[in-house]
C-alpha cells in the first residue's frame, strides 16, 4: 500500500512520529499504523471523495449543520468551494462524533483529533496486544454470542443517549477487543433527533448485529432491542445504562411467527390433501378402466 502524501506531512508537522505499517485498506479508507508521542496509534486516510461508495448520502448528511451560512450555503449549491466544504464536514464529522461519544463513555477507540483529513486515535489491540480483528472473523459458541450481542445493544442505547445513531453498524465495525467490543467507523453517523433516517438506520444497524450473532444463538432472532430503545428514547426514558429487555413487540413478534408458521402449516395440510384428492381420483380411474376393460389372457 503506498504511503500517502498526506500522511507523510503529519511526521514533519510533528503530530506522529513514525509510519509504522499500513494495516487495512477498507472500502472507504486506508489504516495505517504510527506512532504518536511514542504510542501506537491507528491513523485513517480517507478515500477521495469520488472512490467513496456511500450510495445515498444525503440520507446521512441530513441534519447536519456547517459552521456558518456562507460554507452551508456553497455546500447546497454544490460549488467547488461548497464540494471541498461538504469533503472536510464528512471528514470532521467522524473526529467528532468519537470525541462526543467517547466523552460519553461509548466504547469507541479514543480520537485524537483529524489533522488535514487524516483521523489519529488510539489503536484498539487484542489480547496479544496485535490490532483486534473485526468480530465478523470471530466465531462465537451461543453464550459468548448472546453476551456479544447484549454489549453491543447496550452499546448502541449508549450512543442514542448521546444523540447518534451510527448508520453503517454491522460485524465489519465492531472490533474484538482484549475487554470486549469496540465499534468503529463514524463519518456517516447521523444526528438521532434531526435526522428523518435515524429510526429506520438505527433499526438497521440492531438488524445487521443481531443477523450476526444469530448465527451462533438463533433465539437472537426473536429479540426486538431496536423498538424498544427507539420508543424509550422518544419517551425521555432511556439511560445510558437502562437495562434493556429485547422484547419490546416481542410478544407481538412471537405472535406474528406463529400465525407465519400456521400459515405454512396449513398451505402443506391443504397441498398435501389435493395430493391425496387427486390420488384416489386417479386409483378410482384406473379401477373403473381396468373393470371396463379386463386384462385378457395372453393368446386368446
Ligand atoms: N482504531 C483502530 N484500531 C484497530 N484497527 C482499526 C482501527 N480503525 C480501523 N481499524 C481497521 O481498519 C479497518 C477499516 O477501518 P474503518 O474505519 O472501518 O474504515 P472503512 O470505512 O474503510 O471501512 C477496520 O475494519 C479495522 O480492521
Ligand atoms: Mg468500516
């Protein structure tokens, strides 16, 4: 991976002090390991803007505000000055929301700040101290997944207290830490109150989560965090550390599952006794034709 010009410019404006190595060129950025102020960090070089592939953007941007009205309107008008705007909000907005969120006590890698469009923040490790792999390359048995899954829901309750919802939440950004999860990868994160997206990615982020780790404990299946924390939140009820149940709806959820069930049961009653109709209808005919014409001995 070839070292970016940008990135280079930060050892001699002194903000890191070595390049160590690259560590992964994901779909919208290139990590790279350094060291600052003799720590190991993880620096994110983000990918221009047009070999970015987030497809419908102005979903995530929604509700966000530039700094004054003169970058918000060249933003809107989409002027060169407004498109080299628009680049650093979407770059900032990620230093942001991990500095709002760590504060907040969010398991999030610690930020150091984004110089020239390049995020510094702490690397987050595994037990044997090397960069934490992403969960999607974890295999979990279903105590491990289910107890997963409950950090993480109470995770994300923790992030909606603070006003976010991360929006592009699954197995590829949550890292498996030495101490349990981290999740990573915010510049499309959107604001919970004034984003009209946010239930429906928050509801998203829940689903891809919990599609994951039902993998190792199917009854992750029938739990419904999303609703629950989304109406607690709209209702002034949720707490950073209010115990979650997973069964807002659930009941509703079981129900609707039984009635699909009973449906599929009954559709294979129904195929199963035109089978059988459709059998003695055909036995009976070939009874009535065998009566009609006996078979006759060979030679006569
Ligand atoms: N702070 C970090 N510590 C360890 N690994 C990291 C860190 N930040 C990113 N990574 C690694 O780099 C990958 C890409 O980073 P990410 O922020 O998800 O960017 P992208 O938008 O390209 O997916 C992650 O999946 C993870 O493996
Ligand atoms: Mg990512």
């Amino acid at each position: 991976m070839q070292i970016p010009d940008g990135l280079k410019a930060l050892i001699d404006d002194g903000f890191i002090q070595e390049i160590i190595r690259p560590l992964k060129s994901g779909k919208e950025a290139a990590v790279f390991l350094v060291l600052v102020d003799g720590q190991v960090c993880a620096a994110k070089v983000y990918k221009q803007a047009h070999l970015r592939n987030f497809r419908q953007r102005q979903d995530y941007v929604e509700g966000r505000q530039a700094g004054n009205s003169r970058d918000q309107r060249a933003m809107d008008r989409g002027t060169r000055f407004g498109k080299q705007k628009r680049e650093e909000a979407w770059q900032n907005a990620e230093s942001d929301t991990m500095r709002k969120l760590h504060a907040a006590g969010v398991r999030v890698p610690r930020p150091h700040g984004n110089h020239d469009g390049i995020l510094l923040m702490d690397l987050v490790t595994y037990a044997d101290g090397q960069p934490a792999p992403q969960i999607a390359a974890g295999r979990f048995d279903r105590l491990a997944a289910v107890q997963f899954h409950r950090r993480i829901m109470q995770e994300i309750a923790k992030m909606l207290c603070a006003g976010v919802v991360h929006a592009d939440l699954s197995e590829f950004n949550i890292l498996e830490a030495n101490d349990g999860p981290i999740i990573i990868d915010f510049p499309q994160a959107v604001d919970a109150a004034r984003n009209n997206n946010a239930k429906r990615l928050l509801l998203r982020d829940v689903a891809n989560v919990t599609r994951f780790f039902a993998r190792f404990a199917a009854e992750l299946r029938r739990t419904d965090y999303g609703n629950e924390m989304w109406l607690l939140n709209e209702q002034r009820l949720l707490k950073p550390d209010t115990a979650l149940t997973g069964k807002f709806q659930a009941a509703r959820g079981v129900v609707d599952a039984n009635i699909v069930l009973q449906a599929i049961e009954d559709a294979k009653r129904d195929a199963a006794k035109r089978e059988e109709v459709k059998r003695w209808r055909e036995d009976k005919k070939k009874e009535a034709s065998q009566k009609k014409a006996p078979v006759r001995a060979p030679g006569r």
